[in-house]
C-alpha cells in the first residue's frame, strides 16, 4: 500500500522542471540540466558542538527543510511513503547509531492517513568518535540522505552531505548557531518511562490498548482527552486512519484501535509512541514510548470447538444454572419463593402452577436480556463478563437499598400495595391475600424471577464458567441458546415444584408459623445489605459507604414517616403533607446514592478487607509473563469482592495454613486479579482462558504450557491434588 506513491514519484520527479531550493544547497556545482533531486525541500548535516573529541560521542542532525505544505515521514509512514534514510561514510573506527524520531503529526488523506512532519524537522543521530581520532586532526563525516517529500504528489529526494569537525582533547563546547534546534529537537523525543504500564487486548477486529500514566500525569490527561493520539511504530498492526476514541476508565486512558486490513497475523506487543498535550499544559510529557503486550481473546481453537460443542455447551450451562440455585448469592430470595406456594395453594388451585410459570419466565426474561445487554457491549469494544453489572457502584448501592426495603417490609415496618411489584416478597408482606388478585400475583411471581437472576450473577456456578466464556465468542443464535438453558436449568427446580401437586401438598400447612418465618427471612436479606455494603465500600473508599449508609437511614426516616402519616387510614391534608415529605427524603436519599456512588476510593494502602489473600501480589499481565518465562509455577485467582463463591473459596480454602504450605513447598508463585471494579486486562485474561465470569483458578504448571483450571468451587483436597499432579 505504501509504495505506490513512490512509483508515482519516481516519474513526476523525471519529468519535473527544476525547482529552487530552500536554504543553503547541500549538493555543490549541480548541473543545471540534471532534474532537482531534492523537489520542495533542503537538507543539511548540523553538529551540536563545534569540535569532537577522541574517544567521545556527539549528536548530529539530518535537518530537513520543507515548502509551505508539503510533508516527509516518520519511521512508520503510515498508510504511505517512506522514512527518509541516511547512508554513512565514515572513518574507521567512528560509527552512527539510529535516527532518533521525534513524535509524528497525523496526515490523514481518507481512507488513508499516514505520520509524519511538516516545515521543518531535525532528525538525531548519536555519533561516536573511537579512539584513533587524536588531537589536531579533522573528522569528516559523509553520506548520502534519502527521504520523500509529499503534498498531493510525491517526489523522492536525495542530497550528499558532508561536515568537518575538528578534533580536540578539551570537552566540546555547544554550538551556539545551533544550541537552540537540538534542544527543540530532544524536547520532541519521546521519552521511554517505566512509570507508564500499558497492555493491549485484541478482540477481533480491535486492540484495547490500556495505559497507566504516572500519578503526576493522570489528572491533566483525564481532564483533557481532546489532543491525544497514539502512533503505532511497526506498519500493518492498526488501521492508520480509524478513529482512535481515547477515553478514561478509573485510573487508566484507554483506546480503541481497529486492527489493520493487511495483518497477518496478531503480534506479541503493540508498539508505538503515544502523543498528548502538544502545547504541554497541565502535562509535563509530550510524547512517551509504549510497549504493550497483547493479549489474545480468541475464538475456541477448531480442536475446542469439535470436543466442546453446541450440545455440550447447552447441557453444562443447564447444569449451571441448577447448580446456581445452591449458591449463597440466590437464597435471600429464593427461600420467599418457595415459601410463596404454601400461600398460593390455600388461596387458589392451581395457584402454585400459575405463580411458578410465571417466575420461570421472569428468570428467562432475565437472562435473555443480560445475554443482549453482553453481546451489545462486547460488540463495541468493550471488555464486560459475567456480572458486569456488579462493577458499577451505583448498580450496588441501589441493590443494598432495594434489599433494605424487602427487608423493612419482612419486618412489617410498611405494607406494600396491589399495585406495587413486589418482587416476589408480597407472598409475606401484610397484604390480606384475600385482596390480591391473580394478576397482581403472577407479575410478583413474574419479578421475583427476575430478582432472583440479578442476585445470581455474583455467584458462579459449577460447569457455568465453561458455557459462558464458550457462548460469548460464538454467533448470537448460539449464545442466546446458551443464556436460555442456564435460565432453564436456575427456574427448574421450582417450575417443577410449582407443577406437582403431590409436592406442594407435602409443604406444610399455611399458619401463624408462617409471620414468624416472614420475620425471621428479612435477616438473610439484612445480611445481603451488609454484604453490598462492604462491596460499595470497596469501590468508593470510606466517604463512599458513608454515604451509603446515609442513604439507608434516609431511606428508613422515608418509609417511616409515609407508613405512620401517610397510609390509607390517616385523614387529609396530613396524609398529603406525609407522602410529600417521605417523597422529599426518599430524593433526597437518591441523590445521595448518585453523590456517593460517583466517590473516589482514598489513595494509600489498601483496607485489609479488599485482599481475602492479601499475601498474595496483585496480578498485571506483565508480572505473569516474567513469572512464566522464568520457569517458576504460577497459580492466578481471579477473584471479585462481590463473588460470595470467591470469597468462600479464599476464605475456607485458599488461605488455610495447608494450602499456604503446599504452595511454598511447590514452589509455586501466587497472584490475585481483582475484578471487583472493572478492568479490561482482567477481562481479556479471562477471555483467553475462554471465561467471562469468576471465581477462576488458574495453575500454570511452568514455562510456557497450557493453565490448568480448578473448578469454581474448590476444596483443599482438589488444590493440594492439583499441585501433587502438576507440579511434581
């Protein structure tokens, strides 16, 4: 792609008339007749000190001049063109390293674009005198300089230029003719930092380029996203001319950039030079070398895909969602439900048939939704998995204050009207079952189902992990397919109570049992609030769970001051004055959600809390690839504070003195990845273990082999065995 404008450069540069230079000539007693062979455009060699001295380097620049307009290259051209080049003829024993390339400009020419320079550049060569050189000699320094100058057309263009220095045992002194194009040149590098992290995540057809600034740089760059672009250094890896979108996430710039056309293949890193804040304000780095390793969320390989099919897929994901139902995450609503058919049996026959379809579908509903919600967002670009929705403090905090509230009512601080969803609670709630109709029941039914999946996706099921990360890389039909049979296998259980008479007749009879038990339900919800709680106060900080328990207390003053004042049976205008002050607290306590919601967690160490295994270091794909490549075994628990799976398994096994041992006995190293706020590296590892959910354990047994996967619910026996097996 790029060579075709050379070819058309090589005959408009025959056939052009000669065009005077800019500047001084680099090319002495050029005969007239001869084409110009350097079109719209100068070239010299400068030198930065007056002298060499033996033994010693210095720094020259190949200075190219342009007219008004016209542009030449960077060291990738982009789309088209050609860097220019220079060809050394040096004394023995002196040698030149590599042009150093200040940070490029966009060039776009649609559909194409390309990097380079317009005006004027200076471009760094680090010479190196040897030792032969001695003291009241001269150095001679030769070559010829090749490079392409572009507007519409292009020419190539050559010079032969040479420069004298003399040679001196006393230190160079800096040239002050050209003292201030070297300094503005080098304040143009870009500079290699390794306080900047980056990786890249390739999801066909896009990289995810993810990038840690250092804390003095992040603040003004999330400020102002307006004048950054990143530059890719080898050609053929992105699409040149795609719209790069940079945006912030947490403490991190991401970009999105589609891959190139002409690729063949994915490479191990993306290199380049990211380019910020031209003018510099409020950013003391203008440019700065990235390297970022890539990893690969793929498609299953064809041997995955013949040995982990359609049908395998729809029976472990069935099996999951069955599983699903003994987590810890779906009991506080659950243990309603099933309680909800006495109820409905004394009320009406076949009420419990009714009221269990109705749930199945809301749970169906559900997770047809969730599976849209994942595909819709995957599609354009951005890195979500199971429980996704987990990750946004404002989603958490709004469950604690719906549980709350279920909570509240289970207690009989507040009756909740026919007209209200109730989610599924209204079976135990102080409504007179005589004055609910069948409808308003069946859409109860219908929202506890949908309840109890939201509940669900913190926790992850035996067999799930595999079906869920194998149906998000497959085609829609496919991954709807799958999303219906782990909404079938989590329904099944009560659908199938709900529909056997001789099964509900065995549930005890409706009596004064039953208020107590109401009573006593509204604890696991209560604990539910703390759990959530915890969690939002981990992905806020301290000011964040403060306000959060502000918005609980708000919320409680709300119902109370509406059920005391407010209810059917209070006379007018206090009824009115009642609701409208229980509506004014109960915004109030939104808006509070949002405020807190949005906090910032405290810099510093983090609590205790946050790390179940808080020995273990945290997980980057670059400290993994350095524990691989030494050889040294490597366990990975992706984990999240909202997975009750995950912080049973730490808890119970992970972090006992056993298992401790066997991995120091083994010689295995130990890492942690949080999911607990979002983090597309995460998601991308996850995505290359072909999973989209957590809790995940992964044991690498050494070198560059295969992880071994640990199911989702471990024991000691299952860890210790795996490192006995794997890790001799």
């Amino acid at each position: 792609m790029k060579r075709w404008n050379v070819a058309v450069a090589l005959a408009a540069g025959l056939a052009a008339a000669p065009v005077p230079l800019l500047g001084q000539d680099a090319v002495a007693d050029q005969d007239s007749a001869r084409p110009d062979l350097s079109p719209h455009s100068a070239a010299a060699l400068i030198a930065e000190t007056r002298s060499a001295q033996p033994g010693s380097s210095f720094t020259v620049g190949l200075q190219l001049t342009l007219e008004p307009g016209w542009h030449t290259y960077w060291r990738n051209p982009g789309d088209s063109g050609e860097p220019a080049s220079i060809t050394w003829r040096l004394p023995d024993g002196v040698t030149a390293g590599e042009i150093q390339w200040p940070a490029p400009e966009l060039i776009p020419f649609p559909p194409l674009a390309s990097y380079g320079y317009f005006d004027e550049v200076l471009l760094l060569v680090e010479i190196s005198t040897g030792s032969k050189s001695g003291a009241g000699d001269s150095l001679r320094l030769a070559g010829r300089a090749d490079w392409l100058v572009c507007i519409e057309d292009c020419f190539p263009a050559e010079a032969e230029l040479e420069l004298t220095l003399a040679v001196s045992d006393a230190a160079p002194g800096l040239d002050p003719m050209t003292d201030r194009l070297f300094e503005a040149a080098r304040s143009e590098l870009p500079v290699v930092d390794t306080a900047w992290s980056s990786f890249a995540r390739f999801k066909e057809p896009w990289y995810g380029l993810k990038i840690d600034p250092p804390d003095d740089v992040g603040p003004a760059l999330e400020s102002d996203l307006s004048d950054v672009h990143f530059y890719a250094a080898e050609g053929n890896v992105i699409d040149h001319a795609a719209e790069q979108h940079p945006d912030w996430d947490d403490e991190s710039l991401v970009i999105r950039l589609a891959r190139s056309g002409f690729s063949d293949g994915v490479p191990d890193t993306v290199r380049g030079v990211l380019v910020i804040a031209r003018d510099g304000a409020g950013v003391s780095t203008a440019a700065v070398e990235i390297v970022a390793p890539v990893i690969v969320a793929g498609n299953p390989t064809a041997d995955s895909e013949s040995s982990f099919g359609l049908g395998l897929a729809l029976l472990f994901a069935f099996l999951g969602g069955l599983l699903l139902n003994l987590m810890p995450c779906v009991f506080p609503v659950l243990s309603l439900k099933v309680l909800g058919f006495v109820e409905h049996t004394e009320q009406e026959p076949g009420g419990a048939a009714r009221q269990g379809v109705a749930f199945g579908a809301g749970v169906l509903a559900s997770f047809w939704v969730l599976g849209a919600l994942l595909l819709v967002l995957r599609a354009t670009g951005e890195s979500v998995g199971w429980g996704f929705q987990l990750q946004s403090p404002l989603f958490v905090g709004a469950m604690a204050v719906l549980f709350f509230l279920l909570a509240l009512a289970l207690l009989g601080a507040f009756e909740i009207g026919a007209s209200f969803t109730r989610f599924g609670a209204g079976e135990f709630m102080k409504v007179p079952s005589r004055t609910r109709s069948v409808r308003n029941t069946t859409t109860q039914s219908f929202a506890s189902g949908v309840l109890a999946t939201v509940v669900a996706t913190p926790c992850t099921a035996p067999f799930m992990g595999a079906a869920l990360g194998w149906a998000l890389f497959r085609p829609t039909v496919e991954t709807m397919l799958v999303f219906t049979a782990l909404g079938a296998g989590m329904a099944a259980p009560y659908v199938a109570l709900s529909l056997s008479p001789g099964l509900v007749d065995r549930l005890p009879p409706p009596g004064r049992w039953m208020e107590t038990l109401k009573q006593l339900l509204a604890f696991p919800l209560l604990a539910t609030v703390v759990w959530l709680a915890w969690v939002f106060g981990l992905q806020t900080g301290v000011n964040g769970l403060t306000g959060l328990l502000g918005v609980l207390l708000l919320t409680g003053l709300a119902i109370w001051v509406g059920a005391r004042w407010g209810g059917i049976t209070a006379e007018p205008p206090g009824r009115t004055i009642a609701r409208i002050a229980a509506l004014a607290i109960g915004g109030t306590a939104l808006i509070l959600l949002v405020r807190s919601a949005a906090a910032v967690p405290e810099p510093g160490p983090a609590p205790a809390a946050e790390s179940a295994s808080s020995a273990w270091p945290s997980w980057s794909p670059v400290a993994a690839a350095e524990v691989r490549s030494s050889g040294q075994p490597l366990f990975i628990d992706f984990t999240a504070a909202w997975c009750l799976s995950c912080q049973v398994n730490e808890r119970v096994v992970l972090n006992t003195a056993a298992v401790r041992d066997a991995f120091r006995d083994h010689g295995v190293a130990t890492m942690k990845a949080d999911w607990t706020r979002r983090d597309p590296a995460i998601t991308g590892a996850l995505a290359e273990l072909e999973r989209s959910s957590v809790p995940v354990y992964a044991l690498y047994p050494g070198g560059e082999g295969d992880p071994v996967l640990l199911p989702s619910v471990l024991t000691k026996e299952i860890v210790l065995d795996a490192l006995e097996t794997y890790v001799p």
